[in-house]
C-alpha cells in the first residue's frame, strides 16, 4: 500500500498583483496587500495524488499534506483536507523564515522524516508529491533538493500517470518531447508540471475540515540543520521593478493594417528589437588591475557605488593615501566631511571594503553540459560564451563539465565554442540521462577541482541536476538567471562575486542574488538570453578525464518510453507561423495554419515554416518536431505568428530573438500581448480567413 505525503504552499495571488503591491523605496512586494492563495500547482499536486490513490487501487492509502509557513498557512491545509487529504501538517517558526530554497528543502525533508516515523510507521512505500514549483519563487529546485536531503528518485515536471502492473510509471516533459519513467524504488519525489482536473469540496468534507486538528510542529521538533537566513546559501541584494518591454505592444484593429504592418516589418531592416542590450555594463575589472586603487565603480548597487565615490572623495580631500593607517581622528573628520552621507558603522564597513582586492572567490568558469543523442544543446553553446566573458573578467579559464558515454568528440565542439579545459566523466551507466547518477558525476568532478562559478541551463534537465548538484554540496543556487555579472560587494566583504539577477513573482519583479557561504557560486540560465560566440575552430583547449566509480544503485529512474520529434522543419525560415491550443483542433491547425503559410509565403516571397506550442502539439494538432520553446527549439526569425497561443514563459523563452512578434488571440487580456509586437483581438477562425484574403488581394 502506496502512502502520499502531498507538500502544499500558501502564495501571494500574484494574478492580482498592481503597482501599488510593492514598496516604492525598496521594489520589494508588500505581502499584505495581496490575498494569499494555495499555490495553483500544489493545488494540481492534490488532484494528482488523489488521482493517484485512486487508480494505485488502494483507498485505505494516506495522503498527508505538508506546509511550511506562518500560522495563517493553516489555510491551505483546510483547503487540502477538503479535497483529498485525510491528515494535515503544518510547520511554523519564526525561525523558519527568510529561508532560501536550500534552507527550505532541509527542513521539509527532516519534517517528511517526522511524519514518516510517527505517522505512516516508519514504512517506505510512499510518494512525495508536490508542484512543480511555486509561483512566488518559481525556481523548482525545493523538490530535487528534499530527494537529495532524503537520498530518494526524483521525477520532475509530470504531466501524467498509469498504474500498470503493480507499479506507477509517470510521464514527464523533458527536452524535445515526453518521456515515461518508474521509480527503482520507493519512496520517489514527483513534481507536477500540469494535471487540469481540479478537485472541489463538498459542503460536508468542508465543515469536517474546519473542525479537524492539525498537527503543528516548530523547528524545536524537526531539528533541522539548516534553517531560516542563517543556513541560506544565498541573498537577495536589490530588487527592482522589470525594465519595460523592448516589444512594441500595439494592438491593431482590422486586418487591412496588420496585413500592411506584415509587409513593412518583412520588409524593414529591424535588428533584433526584442532583444535586452547588456552591452552597456562595463567589463569587470579586478581591484588589483585597475588603475586608481581606490576605485570602487563596480559595486553591485549604484548605491553602493555611489557611496564609495563620496567617501573616496572625503579621503582625498583630506589627504590621506593609505587605509591601514586611518585613526579615529581621521574617522571623525571624514564623519564630518560626509555630513549625513553615512555613519559610523557603515565608513568602518566601507572602509573595510577599500582594503580588500583579493577576489572571494578562486578557481575556473564552469559549465555543466547538456547533451542527447551526441548532439549539444544550443544552451550549452550560450552558457560557454557567458563562461568566457566571466573569465576574462576574472583572469581564469572557462571550463566545461561533461559527463555521459563516448562524449570526448564533443568536446571540439565546445572549445570551438570558446571553453578552454574540457572536463569529461564516461561511463555506460551514463548513456541516458538519470538524475541521481549525472548529480554524482558532475558533483564528484566539481567537488575534485571546485570552480569559482558552475552555471547550468535553465531547461528541465538543468532545472533537475542542478539543485542536486549543488545541495549536495553545499552550495548556494540561482534559478532561471537572465543577467549574470561580476561586481564587488566590499562593504559586506566580497570581492569579484556573480551577481546573479532573475525574474521573480512570476515576472513581476526582478531580483539580483549573490551567494553565501558556498565554495562555488552556482546558477542556472534561460536559454535564448546569454549570447553563443562564433566558432573558432583554430582555438586549442585541454581535454581532463575525470574517474568515477558508477553502479546498478545509481541509477534511480527506469525508463519505460521515450518519444521524440522526428521530421525536418527549416526553424532557420524567415517566418514562421505557430498555433497553440487555441487553434481547437487537428482540422483547424492544418487549415488555417496552412492558408496563412501559403498566403504569407507568397505575399513574402519566402519560405514559411509551421510551428506550435507545447499544449498543441500535446493535443495532437501537429507533430513534436514542430514545437516551438523551451523544451522545443528556440527560434529567431524576422517574424513569428503566434495564433492562439497565452504567452507562458517556456513558450516566449524560444522566440526571445525574434525580430517582429505578430500575436492573433481572443482574450483582450492573453499575456501575450504584453510581449508582442502587434496583436489583434479575435477568433483565429474569424482573423486569419480574412487575413488571408487581404494578403492575396492588397
Ligand atoms: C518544463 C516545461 C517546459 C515547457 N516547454 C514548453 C515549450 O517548449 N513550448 C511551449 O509552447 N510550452 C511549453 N510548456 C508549456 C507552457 O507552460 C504552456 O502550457 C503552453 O505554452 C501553453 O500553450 P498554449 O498557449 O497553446 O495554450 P494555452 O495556454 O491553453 O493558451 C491558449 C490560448 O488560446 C487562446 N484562444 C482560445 N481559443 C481561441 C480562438 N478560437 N482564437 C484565438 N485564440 C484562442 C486563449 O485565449 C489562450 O490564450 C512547458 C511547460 C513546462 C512545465
């Protein structure tokens, strides 16, 4: 008998979320403001698991849901126990707050332990199930990291499960297509990605709900290890409000001027007008390299910055040269040559930055490859350009940890790609990617030559390795990065450190993180963000075998089906044309998508490719191949049509270079048409017929 202990947490309802929800002063989110909710996975978690006792065949099976947060978090687990769950958790400590991913992970796998000891008796046939990921962090990296605390398989990003001879085989959304694994054994961490079947409560189960006891535990009960701010291995230094789209966002009313606005932007020579400009940033420079010692122009905040050049300024109006030897006297005098500019304790800190000009951090620029079928993925290429400039900046070598089983002909590739030292880890056991097996190659490699910065891709075998990886150890994690850049921090004592700046909230505000108390600072990047440099097949680089001894036991998952795109598609089209979910069905896909082609590629006289999203491509619409996105392929043509298609991020991450973005969509509030070009409001069936008309006749 299979029992389920669900984790489920309570979210700020950042659908809602207005201007006035954040702090003017500080861009942070003001929580009272918006009303809290069940995180919307979780809530699909539930429904998972329900299912999953259901067709497991088994109705005496527990589920027990799990939260972590403030007393009012008592509301998710009503909200659980009137669906599905027959005992509830709740574990709530002020001393528990602030906690990144890591010191979350740690004390939700010490409580998964309590439960499983007190309450299921210490049995070990039972699921974790939870979300995907939450809506205020979005990293997706608490549930790899409770596996790896736990030692347990992890199948990420489920859509779907059968139970089939006795066993559950789950299927998973992975790079290029879809996948159904088994755990080897149980107990198995499952993260949800989709499961569109909500459960509602009964008025009967709701009042047994608010009548139950729930079990409230606190940190004193769990002893946890690493817990709150204090056992975070990262910080939040800056949060700020997101730059405006580069897209033009206009809305067009008639077909006769979105037909004229296709053949002008076909026609015009409009370079990459999406794209974020990151060359602006100065190149780091180390401390001991620049010319004036007491330049501190590459603080991680203007503030900061803007603090060190009023302070530099008092020192050199009062003639003094040499920090070390700065007395009280000389303090008061720059107090009051500062006037209200800083106190005391921030000059001592500040000048306590001045003195340092050794980097924080040593060693090389990593990147952990990403591989199938002999081929690497276009990310791998991106990060590696990113690695090269981080080095340069930092006086290293930009290196590459790959592990697989006859991967060393790759590596010319990525020293083409600008790397310098190729770290390599064979072995048959390593032919297929499995989460447990690459986490102990790659962390092995890691852990023998510690480099200073590792950086994963943000795809789903990234998103899965990585937080594992870096659990294990014990470094700090950076989910989803789009900026990554080196600066100093010297009022805290860094020196030299990556900053790493993502999306937060859902893409309502951005966050710049550094890391703490980690001997490398680890990320993972969205692809189709960091640039690939050209191919310099004259560059030489060094290949390094790494050894590792590998076993049967290490490999968690069974793979019992893969399914992969095949086909040609020429993405190197100059148009393309996607349709998504909303295109209804196969019929309507290949009509109007295939009009819409043909009248294009006349009008334009060009080849026109057919795209799609994930959801059409998973209800059957067209083939894989055709899947435009993060886990399909990332694109960069002069335009892209996106026909009843919402806008999800894993959708926009594979048109981000894409030159004009034309969006066709019925609901007046379709995100889409916060990151588009121009879009008009209306049926595909209703638009595109006479899109096309006017097309052929204008
Ligand atoms: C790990 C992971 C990886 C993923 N990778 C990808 C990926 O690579 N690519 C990808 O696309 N997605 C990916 N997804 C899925 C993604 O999150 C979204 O679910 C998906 O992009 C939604 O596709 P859609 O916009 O077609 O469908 P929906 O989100 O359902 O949107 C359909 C849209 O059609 C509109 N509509 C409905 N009827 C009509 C009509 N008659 N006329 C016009 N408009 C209409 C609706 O208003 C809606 O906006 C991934 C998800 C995960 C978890």
């Amino acid at each position: 008998m299979s029992n389920y202990i669900v984790l489920v947490k309570q979210v700020p309802d950042v659908t809602q979320i207005t201007d006035n929800a954040f702090d003017p002063e500080s861009g942070t989110l003001i929580r009272t403001r918006l009303a809290s909710v069940i995180n919307e996975l979780d809530a699909q978690a539930l429904a998972f698991t329900n299912y999953m006792r259901k067709v497991g065949g088994d109705p005496q099976s527990k589920i027990i849901a799990l939260t972590m947060g403030p007393p009012m978090a008592e509301e998710v687990l009503r909200y659980s126990l009137s669906r599905a769950a027959d005992t509830v958790v709740l574990l709530t400590d002020k001393a528990l707050g602030g906690a990144d991913t890591v010191a979350t992970a740690n004390p939700l796998a010490f409580a998964i332990k309590k439960i499983v000891k007190d309450i299921l008796n210490c049995g070990n046939d039972y699921y974790i199930v939870t979300g995907m990921q939450s809506v205020d962090g979005d990293t997706a990296q608490v549930p790899p990291q409770i596996a790896e605390e736990l030692a347990l398989p992890c199948i990420a990003y489920v859509t779907g499960t059968e139970f089939k001879n006795n066993r559950f085989g789950f299927t998973r959304i992975i790079s290029g297509g879809s996948q159904t694994v088994a755990a080897k054994k149980l107990p198995a961490v499952i993260t949800v990605a989709k499961y569109e079947y909500p459960l509602f409560a009964t008025f009967a189960r709701t009042r047994w709900a608010n009548k139950t006891e729930f079990i409230q535990w606190t940190s004193d009960d769990i002893k946890a290890p690493i817990i709150g701010v204090k056992g975070s291995k990262t910080s939040v230094i800056r949060v700020f409000p997101p730059g405006k789209s580069a897209r033009k966002c206009r809305q067009v009313s008639d077909v006769k001027t979105l037909a004229k606005l296709i053949v002008d932007s076909y026609s015009s020579e409009n370079a990459n007008v999406g794209k974020a400009d990151s060359s602006q940033t100065p190149r780091y420079v180390l401390p001991e390299r620049r010319a004036d010692r007491f330049d501190r122009s590459f603080e991680g905040t203007q503030k900061e910055q803007q603090d060190y050049e009023i302070l530099v300024e008092k020192l050199k109006e009062l003639g003094i040269t040499d920090i070390s030897r700065i007395d009280d006297a000389d303090r008061q005098n720059i107090l009051a040559a500062a006037g209200e500019h800083f106190h005391k304790k921030a000059l001592d800190d500040m000048l306590n930055g001045l003195k340092l000009t050794e980097p924080s951090f040593r060693g090389e620029v990593w990147v952990v490859a990403e591989h199938s079928d002999g081929t690497i993925h276009p990310a791998t290429f991106e990060l590696i350009g990113k690695a090269r400039e981080l080095a340069d900046s930092l006086q290293t070598k930009a290196g590459v940890a790959i592990a697989g089983y006859q991967i060393e002909p790759m590596a010319k590739e990525l020293i083409a790609a600008g790397a310098d030292n190729i770290y390599i880890t064979e072995d048959k056991l390593l032919s297929v990617f499995d989460p447990t097996a690459y986490r102990k190659a790659i962390a092995d490699c890691i852990s023998t030559h510690w480099p200073q910065i590792v950086l994963y891709a943000a795809t789903p075998q990234g998103r899965m390795l990585a937080p594992m990886v870096s659990y294990r150890l014990g470094c700090g994690l950076t989910a989803d990065c789009t900026g990554l850049d080196i600066r100093d921090n010297s009022r805290n004592g860094y020196i030299g450190i990556l900053l790493q700046t993502r999306p937060a909230l859902g893409g309502n505000v951005m966050a710049t993180i550094r890391t703490k108390n980690s001997k490398s600072q680890m990320a993972t990047a969205r692809p189709g963000v960091m640039k690939r440099l050209p191919t310099d097949n004259s560059r030489k680089g060094k290949v390094i075998n790494h050894k590792i001894r590998l076993t049967d036991d290490d490999i968690s998952l069974q793979i019992l089906k893969t399914e992969l795109g095949t086909g040609d598609v020429n993405f190197a089209a100059d148009v393309i044309v996607s349709g998504g979910k909303g295109m209804q069905n196969r019929d309507n896909y290949e009509r109007l998508v295939g009009a819409f082609c043909d009248s294009l590629s006349k009008k334009l006289d060009t080849q026109v490719e057919r795209g799609a999203s994930r959801a059409a491509v998973e209800q059957g619409f067209v083939e894989h191949v055709h899947q435009v996105g993060q886990t399909g392929t990332s694109i960069g043509p002069k335009l892209y049509f996106a026909l009843g298609i919402s806008g999800a991020i894993q959708h926009m991450i594979g048109v981000a270079n894409t030159e004009t973005i034309i969006a066709i969509n019925s609901d007046p509030n379709a995100p889409i048409f916060k990151q588009c070009d121009y879009y008009i409001v209306g049926t595909v069936e209703d638009i595109v017929p006479n899109l096309v008309q006017e097309l052929e006749t204008e």
